[in-house]
C-alpha cells in the first residue's frame, strides 16, 4: 500500500515558518500553500512590526494535522534590502514545492510556510521563537477561514543563520525539555552548539567551526606564516572561532600579533582604529573571522587609504561572497585565501527565482521591496524611476540570480529536507505499527517533538567536507578558485591539508588562474636563526619574535626544536671502530698481520733450508716482526683520540718503520756486500757480518727515537676538536702539535726509504738466484709511491678521512714490502721445493726460473 492510499483521507497542510533578516525597516510577510492552491488573506500579507513578532493581526492557516516547523534565516542587513536574504528564503519555498509536487516523500500531506524578518536583532528572533512555542494546538479545521487568525504550534524549527540568535532560541526551546521543538541551522557555525548537553535539539547542515579554525591554523602553517594578525566579529560567531584558531595556532607554531574585534554597529571611529592598528602592524597576513556584515563596512573603511599590501585569510562567511567580486574597490583582497562550503547544484532553482514577480501577491510588501530595491525604481513613482513590472529577473545579475555561489542556498534546501524525511520516517513507522496491530489507531496527535528530534537525528548530511578557496583578480574583478580540500569528517588528530595547488599571491590584472608557481609572501615576526645561532625571545613579546644569540664555542642550534631553538653541542666526529670504514681498516690490518705471522711461521718451518739461510735469515725475521707491529700500528689511529693514543700512534708509527726500512737496508747491503766480497783479496764481509747488520738498523732506529723524542718533549700531538672544517659537526682529530717534528719523522723515513731503493736498483742486475736486490727495489718503489701520493691525499682529506688516508698509507706501503719480498720465497718453499737447494741458489743448474 502506498503512502498516498494510506494517508489519502487525511488532506493536511503542515506549516513552515520562515525568519529571515532582511531589511532595517523590519516588516512581516506570511503566505500560506497547498499543493492544490494558495490561501491568501489580507491579513497574512499584511506587514507587521517584528517587536513582537507575532502580532495579534497577522494570522495563518491552522493544520488539521501536525503542527508547523518555523523555519529561522537572518545574517546582516547591508542596506534597506538583502537579495542574498531574500534568495535564501525564496530556496525554502523552492524545496516546499518541490516536496508538495513529489509522490514518494509525504503523498498526501502539504507543507506551507512562514516568513520573518528578524533584523539581525536577537531578542527579536527569540521573542520569535518564544511566541511560537506558545502557540495554541491543532483545532479547527483546514476550510475555516478564521484558522489563520492564530499562530500554529510549532514541532521544528530551522534556523537562524546567525550564531548568536540560534545560541539564543536553542536556550530558550530547550529550557522547556521533553516538549521542546528541534532546531535547525543552515548557516549558524558556532562551535558552541555542538554541546548536546546544553543543546540537545540543536541540529545543522552546515559544518561546524571547530574544523573551520583548526583548518585555517593549518593553512597558515602550511605557507610558513607564523606571525598573524586576527580581526573577528565581536559575537559568539567570531569569538568562539577565534578562540579555537588562536588555540589551534598556537599549537601549530604561529604567533597572533594583535587581536582585535568588531560589530556591526560599532561606530566609524572603532574601524578606523582596527584599521590603524592593521596597516601598522608589522605582520603581513590577517586572518579575518568576520561576517559579511563586518567585514564590507571594515573594507571600506581600509579602502580609502589604498591597497595594504596585504595576505587575507578568511573564513567561509565571506570568502565567496559576490559582494566583494561585484566591486573594483575590493581589488585589494586579491589572493584571499580561506575554507569555504562545499557548493552544489539545484537544477530548477535558477528558473524558479525568475518566475518571482511582485504582482503573484500584490498585497506582499516584501516582494514589492525585492523588486524595488533590484530594479532601482518604485511603484509609487515620484523622484524615482516608475516600475513596471515588465523588468525581467533573467537579465538581471546580482546576488539573488547568481547560480554559481550555492553553497548556503544549499544548506536551506538540504534543512528543508530534513523535516520533510522525518516527518515521513515517522508516520510511515506510525502506520507501519497501525498494520501490525500494535496501535489500534493513529492519529496527528500522536506525533511528538522528541519523535521528530529522533527521526532527524538520524538523518545524516553531506557536510563534512570545506573546500580552501583563493580570490584572484583578473581584468579588475576578483574571481573564485579552488585550490585545496579539507576533510572535516576525519577525526582532528588525522585532519590534514590535501591537494594544495602551488599558492599564488596576484598583484596585476589578466591573471586567469591560480596555479601559478609563485612564492607566497612571508609574514613572519623574526627571521630564521642561521646554523650555529640560537633564538633568544625577545622580552615581553611571542616566541616567534627573537634575537638571534651565536651558540657557543661547540655548541650549534638544534634545528629539530620548533618553538625555540636551543643551542647543543655539536655532534663529534672520528673515524670509530663501530662504522663501516673502520670496520674494513681493521680487518685489513689484521689480515695483513696475520698473513706476516704465517709467513714468520714458514720461514721457521724451513729455517735451514737454503733460501732462508741465504742473505741473513736473521734479518728476515726481524723484518717479519717489525712488519707485524706495522700493521698493528695503524689500529693506535681508530678509535676516539687522546693524549696518550695521539703521542702513540705517530711515534709507533715512526718507529715501527724505520725498523723495517732499516732491516731492508740491511738486506740491501748485504747483497752488495756479498758480491764485493767474491773479488780476490776482499775481506769486506767480516766487517758487515751478522753483528753490524744489527747494529745498523739499531743505529738507524736510534736516530728516529732521538727524533720522536724531541717532537714529544717540545711540541708533542694532542686531540683536537677541529670546529672550521665544518659548522655543523665538530672533527676530533689528533693535532700534531710540532709541524717540523711531524715532517721530520716523515722525512726520516722517506731517506731511508730513498738511500734503500737507491742501493736496490743498484743490485737489482747481479747475479744468482738468490737475489733479493729486484725484489727490495720493487719494493720500496711501491713504498715510496704510496707516501708520495699520501702527501696531497692527508693535507686536503677533511676530518676522519685524514685519518684514513694515513692509515691507508701504512698498510698499502706494509702490504708492498711484504708480498714483494717474502711471497717469491715462500712461493718456492711452498709450491716448488725442489727448487730450493743450495746449487739451485747459486745458479748451476741449466734450466733455472730465476727471481
């Protein structure tokens, strides 16, 4: 059974009243609809006084069935007459006939209408509401005429656009709790209102400002504006949203340099002081909290003395508004930036707001009032331009005909809906309980106000998305774009700003986009600290304002602090045994001390064998020996430098070496030696026998030592912290404190070196097989090109890498005398012992290898 049998004997008509601030001059228009006809009586068209607002002389159709909804609108009265009011209102009677027509929401039921003017005046509106809910029940019937000489009981009410109003009539409806009417807003944002303890029958279709304010803290801190000035209405609109954003704000970051508050009827000598304090402030963006009441009165104001030079951030009572695009002097709000609601379409709107003309109703002052103030004439002639009533609203361009702005047209429209949905959730659970015998029988009186309350709480709206908008000028008109999203529906801790388009702040005409790559402008109260300051906050000012105080001697600014940076001390760096670098030095100087101990351990093995004997075993051990000390040596350079280990490691270092250079040289001159001695009646080789060798290279290290120990007494190495080679880290590294001692190691053991490969390349052509000469000269040459190279390698490396470098150098130049003079050797102990016999050695035999 459809809802239109089921509810066909019951020809109802529920009453909707509608307050909307329209005009100064505050009057009162009521019309009655059917969906078969319109009521009209003389005494329903016939303006009134708002105070009070429902007035002995108007009067209404009373339903048979329910109650009527009153519907609240009102925002600012910016001259005589508002089109955009009057829009809003004609949007509700566009969404009643809608739903009149429909066969699938409310068949058989016919919603009607009211139409307040509450001047922006709040008492007004709440004497309103007040009048309403003592209106008498549902008692006579639809066909008497004197039904409209009271006012209806009232089951909802949606409205007022206004906060501070709504705030008003919420109070008072729900003070009288369970029986109390549900309210609706479609433009009232106070984040206040959402405290259904205190507000239980409150609903909206609009966001609310909560999201708004922490939205906009966001947005500022998204273009690194931390220096702000903030304007805001002084009501509960404006102060409660500034209150959330200067709380948001501070969270983010972001300091507020003035606050300052205005009202719609504060006197011109209060703008010109916001003003003053505006274009005096050193902040370059203002956050503007306002109504579009405040705000056009503050802009005029700020108009006359020239663009500020200005960033605007607004909020969304303003942000969209035609107004502002309608007029050139506006110019300066150019690159505005702010949230605004999600806008929508209304297919049929446009035609239907084109069809109002004031002789449907002659006896409706406020159409006449529409059509005089758009048209600029009037119907009673005189001084002004006649009307006619043939001007048509097609051609007409303002903000009653603008189609591309619904945003709140929207929010009515969806309110509308709401009671409608209800309404017909509830009676279709009525009949519904009627069929299954639950209640014998139902009728209009058994519809509550909590019932509607429930019903259109679990109605849900498509209100929880904002949309950021920038105003940009082009050819001297601003113009909307959208170049961001908020998502309100998202709990706040995950609310993010998404799909920003790159900011654009226009200063010049023919700019037909937004989504131009240029820098927005910044607005800070102190500049960023460089690296190595820190933030000192200046005295009786915001964090944001600050000197910048040089951090001490190896301290830099901890860039990770956001509210105030604090000076810590600079992270130090060496080459450690924990990193990868150091790890892959240590295990080469292990490996090459444990290759040399294995040789040692073949060399002992094969002791008496004849290559080992051959040109002094006993120095070739004292080789491998100090050849291991080398390359532990270079472990004394990796770890955190001290006194003790910076001493160390370059005095080991110096030593170890010229003990195995000395030891070469011994080598080498044994070779020449023992080819001297082959001559007829020379005797050289008892004077350079076993015990000068080692005297040799006893003498030649003893100098080194004399030479390491007059670095240490006179200037010995110590750590250093290096602070120049880089402003963000400190280099611990070990300072060589005497230059010349360094050097003079340095220079020792390159001498050696030098008079070692000198004599080598010598011997390098004798004979026999046994030759060392060749591979000693190999040798050093490999040793004197890795500490050639290391020169420029260790004085232009920076930090550790000096460090490593050095080690390098050793262990390169360590590896080089090792492989080039024992890997032959033990080549042929290992892999070819029949090779290593004395007539082999001394090259008799007639298919030698020779090496």
């Amino acid at each position: 059974m459809s809802y239109k049998k089921t509810w066909e004997g019951m020809t109802d008509i529920i009453i909707i009243i509608f307050l909307i601030e329209i005009k100064l001059n505050c009057s009162m228009s009521l019309n009655c609809h059917t969906k078969k006809k319109t009521m009209e009586n003389p005494q329903c068209q016939k303006p009134a006084l708002i105070y009070p607002l429902l007035a002995h002389n108007s009067s209404i159709a009373q339903p048979l069935f329910l109650a009527s909804i009153n519907l609240f609108f009102g925002l600012f009265p910016l001259s005589s007459f508002d089109p955009r009011e009057f829009q809003f209102a004609q949007t509700l009677i566009f969404a009643l006939e809608e739903i009149n027509n429909s066969s699938d929401l409310l068949p058989g039921l016919s919603l009607g209408y009211q139409v307040y003017d509450s001047c922006s005046y709040a008492p007004l509106a709440i004497h309103s509401a007040l009048a309403l809910m003592n209106s008498p029940g549902p008692e006579d019937s639809l066909g008497d005429p004197s039904s409209c000489s009271r006012s209806p009981a009232v089951l909802g009410i949606v409205g007022e656009s206004s906060s501070t109003s709504t705030i008003g009539i919420s109070s008072l409806i729900n003070s009288n709790l369970p029986v109390s009417s549900t309210q609706i807003s479609h433009f009232a944002t106070c984040a206040c209102l959402s405290n259904k303890k205190k507000f239980p029958s409150f609903f909206r279709t609009i966001p609310s400002d909560f999201y708004q304010s922490r939205a906009l803290a966001k947005l500022v801190k998204h273009f690194g504006w931390n220096w702000v000035g903030v304007v805001n209405s002084n009501n509960d609109y404006g102060n409660n949203g500034m209150a959330t954003f200067l709380e948001a704000s501070w969270h983010e970051g972001v300091c507020v340099e003035y606050q300052e508050s205005i009202h719609r009827t504060d006197p011109r000598e209060k703008l010109l002081e916001v003003v003053k304090v505006i274009r005096r402030a050193t902040a370059k963006v203002v956050v503007l909290f306002l109504t579009l009441g405040e705000l056009i009165p503050l802009m005029n104001e700020m108009a006359l003395e020239g663009d500020p030079g200005l960033q605007w951030v607004g909020s969304e009572a303003w942000i969209t508004a035609r107004l502002l695009t309608e007029n050139k002097a506006y110019g300066f709000l150019r690159g505005a930036v702010g949230f605004a609601i999600r806008n929508a379409r209304l297919d049929g709107l446009e035609g239907f707001l084109q069809k109002v003309h004031p002789f449907q109703a002659p006896d409706n002052t406020l159409l006449r009032e529409f059509w005089e103030t758009v048209f600029k004439c009037s119907f009673e002639g005189g001084s002004s331009t006649l009307c006619l009533g043939t001007e048509s609203l097609a051609k007409l361009k303002n903000q009653y005909t603008d189609m591309s702005e619904l945003r709140i047209p929207n929010k009515v429209y969806t309110a509308v809906y709401a009671i409608a949905h209800a309404l017909h959730n509830l009676l279709t659970d009525l009949k519904n309980d009627t069929d299954s015998g639950k209640r014998p029988v139902y009728t209009p009186q058994q519809v509550s106000k909590p019932q509607i309350r429930q019903n259109i709480n679990n109605i849900s709206y498509e209100s929880s998305h904002s949309l950021c908008l920038s105003l940009c000028r082009s050819d001297g008109s601003l113009q909307f774009h959208v170049v961001g999203l908020y998502d309100s529906s998202m709990p706040p801790e995950q609310l993010t700003l998404k799909h920003f388009c790159t900011f654009i702040y226009i200063k010049y005409t023919n700019i037909q986009t937004c989504c131009i790559s240029l820098q927005a402008p910044a607005s800070v109260c102190s500049e960023s600290c460089p690296t190595g300051t820190r933030k000192a906050v200046q005295k009786g000012k915001p964090v944001c304002c600050y000197d910048c105080v040089p951090c001490g001697e190896g301290e830099i600014s901890n860039i990770t602090v956001l509210s105030l940076d604090l000076c810590v001390l600079k992270p130090v760096e060496f080459l450690s045994y924990e990193e990868m670098m150091g790890i892959v030095l240590v295990f080469f100087s292990l490996l090459g001390s444990g290759v040399t101990t294995l040789v040692a351990v073949v060399f002992s093995i094969h002791k008496d064998t004849p290559i080992v004997r051959a040109n002094n075993s006993e120095l070739s051990f004292l080789l491998l020996f100090f050849l291991t000390l080398c390359f532990l040596c270079s472990l004394t350079f990796i770890g955190r430098p001290s006194e003790w280990s910076c001493m160390l490691r370059h005095t080991a270092f110096g030593i170890t070496f010229v003990l195995c250079i000395s030891c070469v040289l011994g080598k080498t001159i044994v070779v020449l030696m023992a080819f001297r001695a082959t001559l007829p009646a020379s005797n050289i080789m008892k004077w350079f026998g076993p015990p000068q060798q080692r005297l040799s290279v006893l003498a030649f290290t003893l100098i080194q030592v004399l030479i390491c120990v007059l670095w240490l007494t006179v200037s010995p190495p110590f750590p250093y912290k290096n602070m120049k080679t880089y402003k963000e880290k400190i280099i611990l590294e070990c300072d060589v404190g005497s230059a010349i001692g360094f050097w003079a190691v340095l220079g020792y053991i390159g001498l050696l070196a030098l008079l070692c490969f000198v004599l080598a390349f010598l011997a390098r052509k004798l004979p026999d097989n046994f030759n060392e000469a060749k591979f000693i000269t190999f040798s050093m040459l490999i040793f004197c090109a890795v500490w050639i190279t290391f020169l420029p390698a260790y004085v232009s490396s920076p930090g550790k890498f000096t460090v490593a470098v050095e080690i390098f150098a050793i262990l390169a130049s360590s590896f080089g005398l090792l492989f080039c003079i024992f890997a032959p050797k033990c080549f042929i102990i290992l892999l070819r012992p029949e090779q290593n016999t004395k007539k082999h050695m001394m090259g008799k035999t007639s298919n030698d290898i020779r090496y």
